[in-house]
C-alpha cells in the first residue's frame, strides 16, 4: 500500500484561492481520464485514447501561472489541458464519444480537443508537430504587439523530431515570447529516453541555442507554478523563450493498447508516492486551508460534473453524414465534388 505524502512543512506560498483551484482542477482532470478509461473498456470510447493519470499538475500549476490571454497548444494526451482552462467537461466527453457536441463535432476524437475561447488550439496527433505551431502562436503575439506568450507542450520522444530543433532555434534568434515544455514521463510511447538517447537530461538541449533551460520537478505543483511564472516573466520582459522538463510519470500505459511491459509495478508504484494530488491536499490539510467541508463538497462538485459529463455525451446526437463537408474551407459554399 502506498504511503501517504508528507505533509509540508514550510509555510504555504500562495493564496486559498490558489491551492482550491490546484485541488480541484487536477482532481477534475483525474476523475474525467478514470472514467474515460471505464467507458474505453466498455467501447464507448473508439480509437486511440491518451490518459493524462498523474501528469495533472503539469497542467494545472501551468495554468495558475499564465493569464486567460495566452495560448496553449500541446500533443496527443490532450484531455487535462482544457479541463483546467475551463472547457466544459461534457463537449470534451462529447468529442471523445464522437458525437457532435464535441469540441471539434465529433471530428478530431481523443487526440483533437480544441477550444477557441480559452485559447486552447489543440491537441495534435503527430508526433513534435505541433512545436513549430506554438512557436507560431508565440510569434504572432510578438508580431502583433501584445504582452501574451504561448506555451507550447511536447513528450520526451518529440524532441527528437527535427522541427523542433528547427522551432528552438528561431524561437531563440527572433526572441519569440513561447515557453516550451517537455513532460518527461520516461518513456515516450514505451521506450525509455535512456534507450532513445545519449542527453538523458533534455532540459539541457535547449542549453544548444543558448536558451534558458531548467529541469522542474513535474509531480509538484508549486514547483510547476514557480517555473512557469519565471519564464512567462521573461517572455513578456521581451527576453525570449524558455524551456522546461517537466519530470512526471504517467500512471498508465501510453496509451489505452499499451501492456506496458517496458517498467515494473513497482516503479509505478513509487511515483504513486509523490502523487501530485495527495501532496497538495497533504499541504491543504496539514495548513487547514481548507476544511473537511470545502474539501468534501469540492470532491463532490468534481463528481458531479464527470457524472453530467457522461450524461451530455450519451444523450447527445451522432454528427450527420452531410458534417464531413463542413469547417472543411472558409467558403461555405466551397463547390465539392459530389455524386
């Protein structure tokens, strides 16, 4: 049996407000991948499925970091992000069923979320693809004169991937305000980076082109949260991009067909003991932040809202065969060949 954290000992940091939203963000975003898991299992869910399982304050102590104006683009494991920006959890249910009250109507599935209003843009199935995109999105804030950054999220495989050598080093000689952020869970899609590659410490691969690059400690929140801060700092001072390994783990397998037989349960069960969740509860409860009570109606708030999310998506309609044509080109009267 897992041993509880050890509760903190210093004094807390930050505000209730902030360790409320760390708790139940990063329990939404739980809650939400175990029943995705449940509903895969009972072929609810087709096709390839991603769990973010114990990654959570990757997203979450990210988030509390940035502003509402800031863009956000990552890969393929992509449900947690627009959880913790606020997405409804029913459309991203929706779309993970393929029904057309999804995030992308029920066209881009599991690996597709997106949300234009929280400036989420996707959720992308190739692999580093979209760290070229982010460093896009960084530079038309720049372009445009804003104080708004991107943070763009990538795997530990990805950055093999030539583009994102390629978007590192223009990022770098055009200062563009974009944090870039490895979550090293270990093992990319089953193969360990030790096996992969000869720099086992990728934060020092940003060291190449002289940007600033720092390893963070991807099971706590604050220690994500402080990282972030700095380098969105720097983004907006007008000093360019950063990057930052985050050193997670993903409790389950890379993705929903994966028998993980590349780690031991006994490794699995280690990382359990720096949970990301349980170690900032532990600092609630240790700190008396937050009651018994607020705790126990944030535990059922966070319920609920899986619970109305699998009802949305199983009550909600299929998308029309005629739905393939649309959100194809901007003209909507695009003259398709059609017989």
């Amino acid at each position: 049996m897992a041993k509880k954290p050890a509760a903190a000992k210093s004094k807390v940091k930050y505000s209730k407000e902030t360790y409320s939203f760390w708790y139940e963000s990063m329990l939404l975003m739980r809650r939400f991948e175990e029943k995705a898991g449940q509903l895969y299992g009972q072929q609810k869910i087709r096709g390839f499925c991603h769990l973010y399982i114990g990654q959570e304050a990757c997203a979450s102590g990210s988030i509390s970091a940035l502003t509402k104006d800031d863009k956000w683009i990552t890969a393929y494991r992509c449900h947690a992000h627009p959880l913790g920006l606020g997405t409804d959890p029913g459309a991203v249910m929706a779309e993970l069923y393929g029904k057309a009250t999804g995030t992308t109507k029920g066209k881009g599935g599991s690996m597709h979320i997106f949300d234009k209003e929280r400036n989420f843009v996707g959720g992308h199935g190739i692999v580093g693809a979209q760290v070229p995109m982010g460093l896009g999105l960084g530079f038309a804030e720049k372009y445009l004169g804003t104080k708004n950054l991107a943070i763009c999220y990538m795997g530990d495989g990805a950055v093999r991937q030539g583009a994102v050598h390629e978007a590192f080093n223009l990022a770098m000689l055009y200062k563009v305000p974009v944090i870039f952020v490895i979550e090293n869970n270990g093992y990319a899609m089953g193969t360990s980076v030790a096996r992969t590659s000869n720099v086992t410490e990728l934060y020092q691969i940003g060291e190449a082109y002289d940007m600033p690059s720092f390893p963070v400690d991807g099971m706590n929140v604050e220690a994500i949260h402080e990282a972030v801060s700095e380098a969105a700092d720097r983004a907006r001072r007008g000093d360019g991009p950063t990057l930052l390994e985050f050193r997670t783990y993903r409790y389950k397998g890379h993705s929903m067909s994966d028998p993980q037989k590349y780690r031991t349960k006994e490794e699995v069960e280690e990382y359990k003991q720096r949970d990301p969740i349980e170690q900032v509860l532990a600092t609630i409860k240790e700190n008396n932040i937050l009651t018994e009570e607020e705790i126990d109606a944030i535990n059922k708030k966070v319920k609920k809202q899986v619970d109305d999310a699998v009802k949305f998506a199983e009550e909600s309609p299929w998308p029309d065969g005629m739905d393939a044509f649309k959100d194809v080109y901007v003209q909507e009267d695009y003259p398709f060949v059609m017989e």
